[in-house]
C-alpha cells in the first residue's frame, strides 16, 4: 500500500513532503528539490543521502543531467549505467548508476526548478514505471508553488501599504525601520524560493565638505537628488531606501544577475551626469547568507569602493 501525503499547505511543506514520500516509496540515495537561479542548480530540499549533498549547495548548470533533461537531449529517467556515465559532466556524478530529472514548471510554462534523483546502482525498471506518478508530483508541485508566489505578491502589496508609517521625510523613500522589515520578509521568501536578488550599498561622497562650506540646505538637496536618481533608476519591484544620513540601500529581490549589472551601469551614469559623488558596493543573494549579511557584505564592498579613491 502506499504511503500517505500529509496536506500540502505550501511549497516549502510539499517539497518536504514529496522527497519523503520518495525517500520510503521509490527509495534512491538521493531525492531532492532543486532551483535553476539562471546559471546554477541550487538545493532547496534534500533527502538524508550518502552522496554529502546538502541543502543550499549549487552546481554549475550546464554541468549537471537536469539540464541535458530540460534541454532534450536525455530522458527524464534512466536506470542505464552507461547513459548516466554518458550524460555527467561533474565528477561528483561519476559514480552515479541511475537518476531521475523531472522539471518543475510554473504555470505560464517557464522553468523554476527540477524534482532530481541519483542512486549509485543501475536498479531496475521501477523508476521508468513510475514516471508518470513523478511526473504528477511535479504537476502538483508547480501548481502550489505559484499558489505560493501569488500569496508573496499579496503579502509584498499589504507591506507596501505600511510605507507611509515608514517613510523617510526628505527623501521620499522607505526608511530605515521599513528596510528592516522588508528584508526580514524578503528572507523568508528567499528561503522558499531561492530567487536570484542582491543588494546594493550606496554611500555619497564629500557629504561634509557640502555640509561645511554650502550649509544644510545644499547638503538636504544633494541627499534628495541622489534619492531621484535611485528611485528613478530602480525597477518596480526593488526596494530602495535611506538607510542613514548619506547612505542609501537597494534590495532586488526576483532580479537576475544581468539586471543587477544594468540598474549598477544606470546608477553610474546617472551619478556622473547629476554631478554626484558616491561609492556603491554590491552582494547578490546566497543559500549560505542570511540577508542582513549580504546587506553587511555590500556595504563592506561600499568601504572598499570608497579607500580606493583616496
């Protein structure tokens, strides 16, 4: 008889829940949910395995069998020793006999991940014949897991609507209190989901030379003027904020890594043409960090920006 899902309630539960329920079932060295971020595999959930993979370890993507899988030129399952051999470009897969790659699609068809599997033994035809129960899992994977986005999209609207209480007076923009608090969310989300995002330190340059020699009100206008071009520069859905006197934050969450480098080149040359001065660190997200470190990690960046000019 098989054994029972408990209720799936979110992605996060049903990742778990799957994997066991694989784990006792169809039982291989590993069974695991994984995230493809644009260039890596990242994994988000992982069964007890001999292979020492853990949660929050990546590959290279175009290095591992999900991507032969997605790209179609594998099948999703194979308990063929030598077409394993065949397929893996990491030596971390050498000894692997039979896997399974299930993609994990969101609803408009795009890829967010794989159901991945691995064993040292070739096995038998138990996998191949239960292809269509893996395939089901994932079908029901992807449907919570945009159930899941949905429900962040709404959370992300009923935030916004506490900026007013949050937001810093010259500026416009949130302040320190509302940054904190969104990171805070903003991590619990990463957790689930492992989106790509950064964060982006920016710190302005001379604040007490305009401060001393043209008074307050040119240094309040440098401070607003900097503001406009942060907040005309970000996207829609970035957070951008006045973390302290002349220091500003940007949390991109849901960004890839060549938007990051195109809202930084934005920055820069909108700095330059505005006749602003200011040093920029920056710390794209990590399963290995929490997002108040990345936040630490852009800003230690930012220092090392600012020493370089002097």
């Amino acid at each position: 008889m098989l054994p029972l899902l408990p209720p799936l309630t979110n992605f996060d539960d049903a990742s778990r829940s799957v994997v066991s329920y694989l784990d006792e079932y169809l039982p291989l060295a590993l069974w695991s949910i994984t995230r493809f971020d644009g260039s890596n595999q990242i994994f988000l959930t992982v069964s007890p395995n001999p292979l020492h993979i853990e949660v929050g370890e990546t590959r290279a993507w175009p290095n591992t069998m999900c991507s032969e899988v997605v790209l179609g030129n594998a099948p999703p399952v194979s308990s063929n020793r030598a077409l394993v051999r065949a397929l893996s470009r990491d030596g971390r897969w050498e000894g692997i006999g039979a896997y399974v790659s299930i993609p994990i699609l969101h609803n408009d068809g795009s890829l967010f991940g794989t159901l991945c599997g691995a064993d040292p033994s070739a096995g038998d035809s138990a996998l191949e014949d239960n292809l269509a129960l893996l395939n089901l899992l994932c079908r029901l994977l992807g449907t919570i897991l945009d159930v899941d986005y949905q429900r962040a999209q709404s959370v992300r609207l009923a935030e916004t609507a506490q900026l007013d209480a949050e937001t810093d007076p010259l500026t416009g923009l949130l302040n320190r209190r509302g940054w904190n608090r969104i990171l805070e969310a903003e991590q619990t989300r990463y957790r689930q989901f492992a989106d790509p995002g950064a964060i982006i330190i920016v710190d302005l340059d001379g604040m007490k030379t305009i401060n001393d020699e043209l008074g307050h009100a040119a240094g309040d206008e440098y401070v607003q003027r900097a503001g406009k071009i942060l907040a005309a520069c970000a996207h829609p859905g970035a957070v951008v904020s006045r973390l302290g006197g002349d220091e500003f934050g940007i949390a991109l969450p849901d960004t890839q890594p060549r938007a990051v480098d195109y809202l930084l080149e934005c920055l820069e040359k909108a700095f330059r043409n505005a006749d602003v001065c200011c040093s920029i660190g920056r710390a794209d997200f990590s399963m290995t960090q929490s997002l108040s470190e990345t936040w630490d990690t852009a800003d230690a960046e930012m220092y090392r920006h600012k020493r370089s000019k002097r």
